[in-house]
DNA sequence: GGTAATTGTGGGTAATTGTGGGTAAAACAA
DNA sequence: TTGTTTTACCCACAATTACCCACAATTACC
C-alpha cells in the first residue's frame, strides 16, 4: 500500500521526481511500467503501477455504456492513460494534456492513495485540505453511516 | 494500550524524542516501523505502530471513492501518513508539511491514546485543555446517548 | 545527599535525494 | 529531405536526511 505526502517540484520540462522511498517499488512492481492517468473526481492525476492499472482497466470495461456517469468515467480515465517510467534520476514526464487538467505549476505534491499516487498541484492542494478540514471540524455536517462508524 | 503524558522538545531538525518508557515497545512491535499523520479532528497529530495503522488503512480503503466526505478522510489519513522509525535516540522525524499542520513549535506534548499516540504544541494543547473543561463542566450542551451512559 | 546510570537535547559530517540544465536521439511537420 | 520540437539520457550542484558523537539534565540507587 502506497502512503505519505511529499512536496516536489515540476520542472520546466514537465518532470516530476518520485519520492526516492517509492522508487523501488515501483520500478520493480511490473518492470517500472506505469500508466498516468486523471482523476475524474478531482483536477488531479492518478499514477499506478501498470498491474495495478490493468486491474482498473477489467473494472472500467465492465462499466455500462447505457449509464452516463459510468461511459464518462470509462472515456476519461482510459483515454488519458499514459504509459510512463521512472527516468535515471527517479522522475516521469507529465504529458502537457494532463498537466493542463491538473492545472499543475511549479509546486506540486504526490499522496501515496493504496494502489496509486495521486499527484496535484500544491496550492489546489492546500486549498481541498482546508475545505475539508473545516467541514470535519464543525459538527453541523451530516457525517455518512461510513464514517459515523469509524473509529480511528 | 498507550497512556500518559510528557513534554517534550522539537528541536531545529523537527525531530521529537518518544519518552523512553514507550521506547521498547514501539521498537519491537512491527520491527519499530511507525506511522505518523495528522489527526483530522484538532490540529495534532497521531503515531501509530505500523501492526495498528494497517488496521486503519484497511477500514479506510473500504470507504467509497463515490461518497465524497468518504473520500476526503481517505485521501488526508492515508495522504498524510508517513512512515517512520526511531533513531538510535529513540527520535522521530517530524516532517515539515506535518509540523505546520499540528503547528508545532519548540515545545510539545505527547499523549498515549490506547492504540497510538497524539502529539500536540505545548501551548495549543493547553489552551485546548481548558477550553474542553470548561464545556464539560457546563450542563448547557447536550452529551450524547454514549455519554450519558458512561460512568466513569 | 551524593554518585552513577539513564534520558533528553543539540550539533557535525557523510551519504542520499531533489532539482536544474546540457546535449544527443527521436518524433513530427513542412 | 530539412528544420523544428519533443523526449531520453547524462552530469552536476544544492538541499535534505541519516547516522554519529557529545554533553546536559534528569532520574534511580545506594
């Protein structure tokens, strides 16, 4: 399971280092192979490994096309899916398209997600954060069934 | 289960050291590999030996990616973690992003919660203290079905 | 109360990691 | 083809982190 937060930075060449703790892993998982794609939830990138992408892919194609959220979700998330490695130093080339999406500037963060990264850029970051740490906060919200059983 | 309490120093590298009383525990426990992320609830933060945060991070992956409180508590917890191990002070590295977040400065506090540890600013934590004593020594809010029926 | 052991704190150094940029190969367009 | 842009590969520097060692403060013990 991929976890932790690193603050990193978009080259001018649209670079991204992977965080060196991960590296091994993800470039021996399926011989460094990985599919970069978007999140269609968030303006945000997701990054899996390729075994863990193909798994996703079954999952997508079993979506109906007769269920509008489920085609959109099928043609976005296949449709921007990259392939990509690890260079020598670590770092993936983020295509314009998705950097674009993501509204990426220089600074940026990867959260290791279970069996993904996601990758967003930092001040959008910070801003979904404080939203949703204020919500936790105040009790007005209605937390759902899930997470009013959540004990932590 | 952890308990107790103690006061301690970051120093200017953001290290803490665990008091030395908890030490072999968290040493031995998963080969003393620790978790460390913020708690969503205050501005502190929550270490875990990695054995009980694994048993967090399944209950999180079972949260919907469809339900967006859901998907927020997934994405912070799992987002923030950081793994992390003593060193042969019996310290942690507190990195940057979480000493912000929990607003850390040269001195700390250290509570044990049962199944992991909450480490607070010194100052907040004192000011949040009172503030809770306060509350619940006023009868105007309303204590829920739990509580009432708590007898401590 | 005095001494010894343990614990908490600080800082130096070496290794690792993140970042930027140069150059050559490859892809693409005219 | 030729010229232009993009991508891959390499090298180098700066910042961060891990690993030591040392001292001060605290605690335990006699």
């Amino acid at each position: 399971m991929f976890r932790g937060f690193s603050t990193l930075s978009v080259d001018s060449k649209g670079r991204l280092a992977v965080p060196s703790r991960h590296r091994e892993r993800l470039s021996s998982e399926t011989g460094g192979c990985l599919v970069l794609t978007l999140n269609p939830m968030d303006r945000s990138l997701w990054l899996y490994p390729l075994i863990e992408w193909e798994f996703i892919e079954t999952k997508l194609a079993e979506l109906s096309d007769f269920d509008k959220q489920g085609r959109r979700t099928k043609q976005m998330m296949r449709g921007y899916a990259t392939d990509c490695q690890l260079d020598a130093q670590g770092r993936i080339l983020i295509p314009q398209e998705l950097r674009d999406y993501a509204q990426l500037k220089k600074q940026a963060v990867i959260l290791g997600q279970g069996n993904k990264f996601e990758i967003w850029d930092k001040a959008a970051w910070k801003e979904q954060r404080d939203q949703w740490l204020e919500q936790i906060g105040d009790d007005s919200g209605e937390p759902s069934d899930a997470l009013r059983s959540l004990s932590l």
